[in-house]
C-alpha cells in the first residue's frame, strides 16, 4: 500500500511505550507537535492521513508494519532525509521534520534512543473542538474518542492515584485540615508534571481561601509556570500559519530561542519590518486546547458524580470546572488578550498615566500569535530602585480604579507581570484573564465600605447578598452575628480606614467553611491583586499599612462619582443610619481625599498649602488626574489660599459635597444667633425682660421665664461640628477631636464665608430666611403656648 499519497496532516504526540496511539488525538489537522512525558521512552510521529473511505468502517490507528518507520536518534538527519525524499511533496510533513530537527530531539532523552514513527488516518466525521467553552461540545467530542479518554484517565491515575488515596484516607481520618500543607506541596509537584492546563488550574486555586487553606494557597502560589519551551521551529511555523507569511517577511528579527516560556505560550523578542519598533512576540504551545479539553470532559464527569454525594464533598467541582474553563478557553485567544490590553491602557492613559501596557500590534495578531510592543523593565517584585514604594501605590490605585471604577480587571496580577520600567513606571502584562465588573459590584463594594466605616452588619449582610457571597433567600440571621464579629475584630485598633484586609479576607473564608457563605471568583482575585502588592511593598517598607493607601482612593470616588448609588452612599458616609452629620466622617473623608492628591503628586507634597495658581500645578504634575477638578487658578472663583480639601469643596464636583457643610453652616449660624443673643441679654441685665420682646407683644400675654431661646445640648454638637470642620479646611488642623475653645464661632464662619464664594452666595439669604422663621417660630410658642 502506498501511504505516501495518503498523507495530509501530521502530528507529532508524546507516546508511553508502544502502546497504540490514543485514537482521539489524531485528528488534528494541519498542525504538528513534539512534546515528552517525563517518563517516556519513546515518542511516536503520527502522521494523519486522508479518511478511509466509508466503507472500511470508523477509523482505527493502523498498526500495520507498513505504516510504521523506526528512526534511531543517532542518526536522525539521515533518516529524515529518507522519509522526506519519499514525501517530499507533502507541506505538513516538512513541517514535521522541522520540528523534528529542532532543539527538543536532543532533550528527548529515550533510553532506547529510538523514535517511532507511525502513520494514521483521519476521522473526517468527528467535530472540531469549540473555541468558546461548551461543555456539552467537548463532552459530544470526546464521547466519541472513549480509548484517548481512557488512556488519559489511565496516565492521570498512574500519576494522582497515589495523590488521591492519601487525600481519601485524609477524608476517613479527618485529618484533611492537619495534612493540608503537605497534600499541597505534593499537588504542587503532580500538577507541575501534568503540564500547562494542570498548572493553569493550580494557579487559579492558589487564590480561592474559600476552598484551601492560607498554607495550601501558599504552596500553590509558588507553582513554577516556567515550563520548558516547545521547538523554535514549530512556533516559526506556527507563525507563519497563523499570519499567513513566514516570520522574516513581519519581523526583520527575532531571537533564535524565546526569552520567557510560560504555561500558554512562549515569548520571543523580535523588530517590526515595518516600523522597526522592538516587539514581543508571543507564540502559544501548540495543542493546548486539544490537551485540555480532555482533561476538563474527565474532571468534570468526575464532579458530575461527586455531586451524587453531597454529604461527603461539599465543593462543586463541576462550577469549578466551568467557571475556570470559560476563562481559560478565553485565555487561549490571543486576539482577546490584545484588545484587552488595549482597551485596559486607555482606561488608565486618562487618569494614571504613570502606569504603561504593551501596545497591541493588531495586524500581527492572531488566535494564537500576538505581537505587542516591547517593554524593558525588571520585576518590580525584585527590583531595588527607591521608587519601588511610590510605585505599589501607584499600582494600588491602578487596581481600586479597576476595581471601583472602570470595572475592567486585570486578573493574573502576578508578580511576573508587573514590571518597573526603565524611567520609572509600572508596566502591568498579560491581559489574557480580565474580569469584568458590573455596576452592582462596584458600587454593592463601595456601599459596603460605606456602611463599614459606621459598623452597619445589618447592611453589610445585605451587602453580601447583593455581591454574591450569600446567596439570594439565606436566613441571615446566623451569619450576622459571625461577620459582625469578624468586622469587629479587624476594625480593632483604630477604625475603618486601618483596617487589615488580608487578615479580614482570610477571616471571611473561615466563614465559608461553616456557613452558607462563598468568596465569589471576582473578590478572589481582587484578594490576590491585593496581596501580590502589598507583598511587594512589604519588602521596602515592613510598615506599609495597604488601606492607608486605599482609604484615599476610596473617599476620592465617594466625592466624585455623581452615580445616584455612590450619591447615596457618600451621605451615608457623612450622616449614617442616624441621619445626623457626623463632623469626624467628614474630615476623615476630606483629610484621605487630600492625602489622595498629595500621594499623586509624582514629586514631594510641599505645595499643598500653597495657593490655588500652585493647585493646579499639582494637578499637573500627579499621575493621578482627577475629573472636573479645577487644574488651573482661572478654573477657580478667586485667587485664594487654600487646601486642597477647601479647593474641591470650590470645584463643580464639590457641589454636592459641599451641600452637606452648607446645611450644617446654615444650622451653625442659627445656633450662633441664637446664642449671642442670649449673651447680649445676659450681658444687658434684660433676661427675661420684656422689651426685648417688645415686638411680639401685640400676640398676647408673655411668659418672660420662657422668652429667650435656648441654645440647645443639639445646637452645641452643630457649633462643635462646623467649629470643627472650619479649622480643618482653613488651617488643616489634623488634632480633630481636641476643637479650639478660644476661638469664637461667629469670627471663624465670618472667616470661613469670605472662603467659600459659592456658599457665601447660596447661603446669605438662606441663612437669613431660616433664622428668622426658627427664631420665631420658637419665639411663638416658648412665649405664647
Ligand atoms: N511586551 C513585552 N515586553 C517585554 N517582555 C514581555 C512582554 N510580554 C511578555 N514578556 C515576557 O514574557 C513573559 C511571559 O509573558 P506572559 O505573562 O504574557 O505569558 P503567559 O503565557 O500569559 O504567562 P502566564 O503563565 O503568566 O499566564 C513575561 O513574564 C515577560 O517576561
């Protein structure tokens, strides 16, 4: 028989032994691969070949002697020169000798130093795999090909079986929790043979505390993605089928060997022909989706039947499988990852231009080939600049603003992709996970902040409905006793704004272990982004307190946002469940909001007491710009001396803010009137004497003891408030809680409205218009009911 004319497509697959080759994996088409078992002996080169006609019954691998040719590694060149003369016609098969000829033969070390080379034949009549996750299509697929399950599932069991009867014998004795660390380090082991899906799934469980404890993350957080690099060769190829021309006619270099292997693809540095920019080209390991989806059709028909035994496993492996498939298949197109890079860059190009992505070369994009500009830079994790502090917080901010804002989250924060840049940027990579956020997270986070800072649980726990870690229809009522103990504890020790996150995210998934409550996948890894940069900071500066650095941001968004949700919940903030302006709140919020702009300013600070024309300079200079803010001293009603707190209570985006101190002015004032007048009574020697009241005889008989209004324990906390407030703004006082007695409060509003134009306007005749009808109205009835 004449196998020559029947090739088409070739691959080339790892092989145990001389067993057949697995049915199922022969039907890729167009593509070649060598890969190795750690284990192995030998590889087989499968070479596809046309269908069988109809005829000759569903396709089996051919074993016959004919279709078969022994290479001896030794003498490889030879060999293939013998093959390729028989076939030499044949594209695909020269694309196979590639990757014969490439590095990996000589990593390849068989012991039998043999490899053998096999031909089979196509299955026409099978589907392809999907490219957007669809567990029905992969199990339709792989239904079909039961021996390359099978052998699958046999090679997984040679390698976990072990693994999986200690983890059952953990079970039995209850000892899951005390051997947890150690069952890590040896699925950490497992998963790094298993090869790049296995250490993918690793990865995204090195951030779920509600599933492995702290120790386990931690294990599994060091999972080396530093896999070895698959032959030049076929990623040149692999280019060159993806873009449609060979590499030199786009690149006018790239390095011989990748500069970074990872577990999807690796990178080589190379220059555009075009416009000689310096690039990155990433190139992904052939055959990942054929690999994987194997494996996920297995794990998940095991978690179908664990859910058969609720009792014995809690965990829903088969949400799991799915939930971390969908985004692992949109992890494989590379034409994603680059808009999304894009995307992310011009979210933060406006406001936080000191943080810089990879620009995406669209046109030497592919599916599996992506070509964005080349970054230099070094680890900012291993960097040893003195920036690198100034950096976390620019990268905290970057992440809040993902986070609270844009809702566009990078979500492999890794310290491998966040880089410092020559002149002193954070360069964020990788954008092939991104999670999207939608309003009701980004404002459920921001009321729940809200509500925090005023101990609200009874909020909160709705809070956490809302967000997706209670589900909807839970009795709560045993839950709140729980978080209101855990927030209790982690606002121990001086308030909201100190504090420990990573101490109170690990409390919360304590609680998912007894309690109907889950860490939802987003918060997982906003927990992880989190913990990746203030484990960075931690190395310059074992002080570093990450909420320090997160307060400001936050109290920036609840003054800006003009979103009715964070309207409401900037009230909140101020006045609480109660109703009643809390003076300590709004200085709290003004005084982080300052620190805010002072900790944008990519200099020193030492302007913000300076006047409005420097103001706006500063603006200038942060890598933080803040929307509507007034950047130049034109921008604002009057050339004055000022805070940046005061200078935003002046801005438009102060307005409604600004409502907030205008009604307790107004209030003030009141109480202010109200108490010079019953000093100047006092002082006249007239209490209780009628011709102060000489003007409302006319309403009948007076009751003198009743006639001066009294200034109230009330009116003393309104007094206290705007004392309080007004010193902060004019003078930044920072010791809040001690206010001024010397000063008169008359003197400091007079102070204060000359300050405030906007308010001075607005609030004259307002002032004027409420004091008269309170003073009168409580002029009425003291006296005359
Ligand atoms: N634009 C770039 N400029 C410079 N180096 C880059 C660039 N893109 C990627 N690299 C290098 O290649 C490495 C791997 O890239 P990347 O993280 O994008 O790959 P990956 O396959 O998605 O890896 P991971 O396993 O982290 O998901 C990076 O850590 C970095 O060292």
């Amino acid at each position: 028989m004449d196998t020559t004319s029947q090739l088409t497509y070739c691959r080339i697959e790892p092989f145990r032994g001389t067993r057949s080759f697995p049915t199922g994996l022969r039907h890729y088409k167009k593509k070649t691969q060598l890969r190795r078992f750690p284990s192995n002996r030998s590889v087989v080169v499968a070479v596809a070949t046309e269908p069988k006609p109809a005829d000759t019954g569903p396709s089996r691998t051919s074993n016959k002697p004919s279709n078969r040719v022994s290479l001896k590694v030794g003498n490889v060149s030879q060999e293939i020169k013998r093959v390729r003369a028989q076939m030499e016609e044949n594209e695909d098969l020269a694309i196979l000798m590639r990757g014969l000829r490439g590095s990996n033969l000589s990593d390849v070390q068989f012991a039998d130093n043999s490899i053998r080379l096999r031909l089979v034949e196509v299955d026409e009549s099978s589907e392809t795999l999907p490219v957007v996750y669809d567990p029905a299509v992969i199990a339709a697929y792989w239904g079909k090909r039961p021996r390359a399950v099978a052998t699958r599932v046999i090679q997984l069991m040679s390698v976990a079986g072990g693994f999986l009867s200690r983890i059952a014998s953990d079970v039995i004795s209850k000892k899951v929790k005390e051997n947890e660390v150690a069952r890590a380090i040896e699925l950490r082991d497992i998963v790094t043979s298993l090869g790049p899906a296995y250490i993918k799934l690793g990865q995204a469980l090195s951030i779920r505390p509600d599933i492995l404890s702290p120790a386990a993350m931690n294990e599994l957080q060091k999972l080396c993605d530093k896999v070895p690099s698959f032959p030049d060769d076929v990623a040149m190829s692999l280019i060159e089928e993806e873009l449609g021309q060979p590499w030199q006619n786009i690149y006018s270099e790239l390095t011989s060997s990748p500069i970074a292997a990872a577990s999807l693809g690796q990178v080589y540095k190379g220059r555009l022909k075009e416009t000689g920019e310096l690039v990155a080209v990433k190139v992904q390991r052939p055959y990942v989706l054929e690999t994987v989806t194997v494996d996920l059709f297995i794990i998940r028909n095991l978690g179908l039947l664990l859910r058969k035994f609720p009792q014995q496993v809690s965990i829903d492996v088969v949400g799991l499988v799915d939930e971390w498939a969908a985004r692992f298949f949109e992890e494989l197109d590379y034409i994603n990852e680059g808009e999304n890079g894009a995307i992310f860059a011009e979210m933060m190009r406006k406001d936080l231009p000191q943080v810089v992505v990879p620009k995406t070369f669209r046109k030497y994009t592919s599916r599996k080939v992506l070509t964005t500009g080349w970054l230099d830079g070094e680890k900012l994790s291993q960097s040893t600049e003195s920036d690198v502090g100034e950096l976390v917080s620019v990268g905290v901010i970057c992440y809040l603003k993902q986070l609270l804002d844009t809702g566009f989250f990078h979500a492999d924060p890794h310290p491998g992709n966040l880089i410092r840049t020559p002149d002193g940027k954070l360069a964020i990579l990788d954008f092939g996970l991104v999670t999207k956020l939608t309003d009701d997270q980004k404002y459920g986070m921001i009321e729940a902040i809200s509500h925090l800072i005023h101990r609200d649980y009874g909020a909160i726990v709705k809070d956490f409905v809302k967000l997706g870690f209670i589900d909807e229809g839970v009795n709560l009522e045993p839950i709140l006793p729980v978080l209101a103990k855990v927030f209790d504890q982690a606002l121990e020790g001086g308030g909201a704004k100190n504090f420990n996150f990573q101490e109170l995210a690990a409390d919360l998934a304590q609680i998912t272990f007894d309690y109907p409550f889950k860490i939802p996948p987003y918060f997982a890894l906003i927990i992880r982004a989190i913990g990746v940069l203030e484990g960075i900071a931690l190395v310059g500066d074992p002080d570093f307190a990450l909420v320090d650095e997160a307060y400001p941001y936050i109290a920036q968004r609840l003054l800006t946002d003009e979103s009715p949700r964070l309207r409401n919940a900037l009230r909140y903030t101020i006045y609480g469940k109660s109703g009643v302006f809390d003076a300590e709140r709004f200085i709290d919020v003004m005084q982080a909001f300052e620190n805010f702009i002072t900790a944008a300013k990519s200099g020193g600070g030492e302007d913000m007491n300076g006047n409005m024309a420097g103001l706006g300079a500063i603006q200038n200079q942060t890598h933080y710009v803040l929307p509507g803010f007034p950047s130049t001293a034109s921008q604002i009603d009057q050339p004055i001396k000022t805070r940046a707190a005061l200078a935003f209570l002046l801005s438009d985006k102060g307005d409604f803010f600004r409502e907030f101190l205008l009604d307790e002015i107004v209030k003030g004032i009141d109480a202010v009137s109200r108490e010079q007048m019953v000093q100047i009574m006092a002082a006249l020697g007239i209490r209780n004497s009628v011709p102060v009241f000489s003007m409302v005889t006319s309403f009948g008989p007076l009751k003198p003891a009743a006639l001066l209004p009294t200034v109230t324990e009330e009116d003393r906390i309104i007094l206290n408030n705007v004392q309080r407030v007004v010193e902060f703004l004019t003078t930044g006082t920072s010791n809040l809680r001690t206010p001024t007695q010397d000063r008169n409060i008359a003197q400091i509003i007079q102070e204060l409205l000359p300050l405030l134009p906007g308010i001075s306007v607005r609030v004259l005749p307002e002032v004027l218009g409420r004091l008269s009808s309170r003073v009168a109205a409580r002029l009425i009835r003291d006296t005359f009911l």
